[in-house]
C-alpha cells in the first residue's frame, strides 16, 4: 500500500480502564473484550492507530480529566487513545440503557427482549453528537 494507513476505532470502550484513585503505573489497566482482543492482533499491521471511546472510569473536575487524558497517552504509545468522558448517568442511560437494553436485542434477533425509554433515547443521541 502507497503512504501511510491509518485505522480510526470508535467503540463504546477504549482498551484499557482508567482508575483515578490510583496512582502510576496501576491508574491505567488493559481492558478486556472481544474487540480489545481482536484488534490487538492487528495493531502493528497499520502506521497509525486512533481509538475512540469512553475509558470506563469517572473523573471528578476537569483537571482529573486533563491528568487522565494525558496518563492514557502514556500508557499506550502504539495506539492514540482519545477519550469521550461520559458522567454516570450518561453511562447509565447510554449504554446500559439505549445500547444493552435497546439496540442490542433488536440487533440480535431478540426483539421480544428489546426495552426501550425516551430518556435512553435521548442520552444515546448526546453522547453521539
């Protein structure tokens, strides 16, 4: 391939886990799932890598997120991670909500299992913008 390849990942998650309360090296942990594990594989294969995503854990002020972000570049340089910092109810309603609740059913064959709540909705639709 001619110049340089780059992938950009947006998924719910980045592949690790943040933990504010802890200090260096223990604040930043490699996630596990499916997707962390696929694309672990592939990484090398590309000149860049971009992951988007929320970094599973909650910060208190925007100071806390600017240390966390910068830890994350840290911790992994082989891959630019760029974290979407969500609040808890954001985490709730987003995913637990919408997208486990929701979307997943429907997108499964489990329709009959499928819940859904304008709020759910309407998170899902703040967290995407």
């Amino acid at each position: 391939l001619a110049g340089m390849v780059r992938v950009v990942v947006v998924s719910n998650r980045l592949p690790v886990t943040i933990h504010p309360e802890k200090a260096p090296p223990n604040d930043v942990e490699q996630s596990s799932g499916g997707l962390v594990s696929a694309m672990r594989s592939v990484i090398e294969d590309y000149d860049e890598v971009v992951w988007i995503g929320w970094p599973g854990g909650f910060v208190s002020s925007e100071e806390e997120e600017r240390r966390m972000s910068q830890r994350l570049q840290e911790a992994r340089t082989d891959v630019s991670l760029r974290p979407v910092w969500l609040s808890r109810e954001e985490v709730e309603d987003f995913y637990n909500g919408f997208s486990n609740s929701s979307l997943w059913p429907l997108l499964h064959w489990m329709t009959p299992y499928a819940r859904f709540r304008k709020s759910w909705a309407e998170s899902y639709r703040r967290v995407n913008q």
